[in-house]
C-alpha cells in the first residue's frame, strides 16, 4: 500500500481481468487491500464490473471514475493486423485518455517482450531460446529494456506502439506510466518448449511485477521494466527493472 514515497492509491481498475495475468494481478491487488474494480467484456465474478470493449471510449470512461490507478492487461493475441489495430492500438489509445480525463495518477501498462523478438533470430540469443546449452555465449547474451524495439509480428508493433503513448502521456499529461515487458505465462504454470522456458513469468512472479510497479516510487513518471522469472537461459536483463521497483523473482525455469 501507500506510504510517504509512494502514490497515494487505494482504487485500482484491472483491464482484461478474465485473462490469465490480469486476474493473477488483479487478485493479488485485493489481497494487499486495494479496491479492485475490472474492466472487462464479460462479468468478472468477485469484483466490481463495468462490461465494455475497450475499442468504445464513450462505454469505458465511468469504469474509472474515482479511479488512482489503472492496470492494463487487455489485448488481443489473434493473428489479424486489423484487430491489432483496433484492440490493441486505439483500444490502448482508448484507455489512456480515458484515464487522463479521470485524473489517475499511475498506469501500468501490459507490454509484451514481443517487442524485442528479432533479437532472438540470432546469436547471442538464438542458442538460448532453442536451449542448446552447449552453444550458449560466456557470458550469456543479454537484452535490454531500451535495447531498440524489434517485433516481429503486429502484437509486438503494438505493443511498442503502446509504451510510446505512455511516454506521451506522462510527459504531455503528467501521468506516473511504467510498461511491463511481460514474458510467457502459461495457464499450467511451467513452460511449454525451449522458447517458453527463456522467457517463462510464473504466476506469483506476474503477480509480483505487477504490484511492485503499482507501489513503485512516486518519482518514477515513465519508465519500462520486465516481467519475467529467474530462467536457466533468460537474456533479457532484470537489473533496471530489481532497482527501480524492487521486483525480485521467486521462480526460474529449465528446458530439459
């Protein structure tokens, strides 16, 4: 919860609370004590709902009425460029103006490590996420949070797109933004091929990043961290992302 270096937040919304890692933030926010309310296109039982697709802005904006802080979880996975740019582009456009009529102080923005997936075409990366053990550079390749953005799909244009409207937003608007380039989380909790398992973010671990950004220091007005567990062959670097929020993995994966 709040304290003299933090923001003062007691009402939170959870976007895309019926997904798997908006409803493993959103539980984990009620149970430190805030008010989680969701916004969301189907009831999300236990909480407060306001049913509405976030491509309506005119539907979204009494989800955040009183609201401190907003959590951004939904997105669209599919494979249409379209619904990536209507969901995931002017939804996301959506959801931060709503938030900056309403006053809210910090957002945190769902990003996604496909943002950067180009660096795992080659080496020092490729060897790590096909988990040829053998093969892997000492030391091992490491990626960035401001290593230059390279998607390799529309999902990952998007979400880059997304965490460039957190800048404008806080910087323009004066909103606290950190975007969480969040890894692989799975429904069964483990890893499902070597990919997976370089990039894996358990669901404690999800949980975690998520509430150490909501609580991260008042200071902090833009910034992108990672969310991703303590993994054999993890390349994308966590020192940025333990200084600046604290987050500390409580789990790590390997592909055997």
């Amino acid at each position: 919860m709040s304290n003299e270096n933090t923001i003062p937040i007691s009402k939170i919304l959870v976007t895309g609370m019926s997904g798997l890692i908006g409803g493993l933030a959103g539980r984990e926010l009620a149970q430190r004590g805030y008010q989680v309310s969701a916004l969301n296109r189907q009831d999300v039982p236990g909480f407060p709902t306001t049913q509405a697709s976030i491509t309506d802005l005119d539907a979204i904006r009494p989800a955040f009425e009183d609201i401190d802080c907003v959590v951004h979880m939904a997105a669209y996975l599919g494979p249409s460029d379209a619904s990536q740019l209507s969901v995931n582009i002017e939804g996301t456009y959506n959801v931060y103006e709503a938030a900056k009529d309403a006053g809210v102080k910090r957002f945190v923005f769902g990003s996604s490590g496909a943002t950067q997936m180009g660096y795992e075409r080659e080496e020092p990366v490729l060897s790590m996420v096909e988990a040829r053990y053998d093969d892997i550079p000492d030391p091992p390749g490491r990626v960035y949070v401001d290593s230059p953005a390279r998607p390799d799909r529309m999902y990952g244009v998007a979400k880059v797109a997304g965490e460039v409207m957190g800048r404008y937003y806080s910087e323009t608007h004066g909103m606290s933004v950190i975007c969480i380039k969040l890894g692989r989380v799975t429904a069964e909790n483990k890893p499902d091929d070597p990919r997976s398992a370089a990039v894996y973010l358990s669901h404690r671990d999800a949980a975690q990043i998520v509430w150490r950004c909501v609580e991260a220091p008042a200071d902090v007005r833009y910034d992108i961290v990672y969310g991703v567990s303590d993994n054999k062959t993890r390349f994308r670097d966590l020192e940025h992302t333990t200084n600046l929020v604290g987050y500390a993995p409580q789990d790590g994966a390997e592909w055997k």
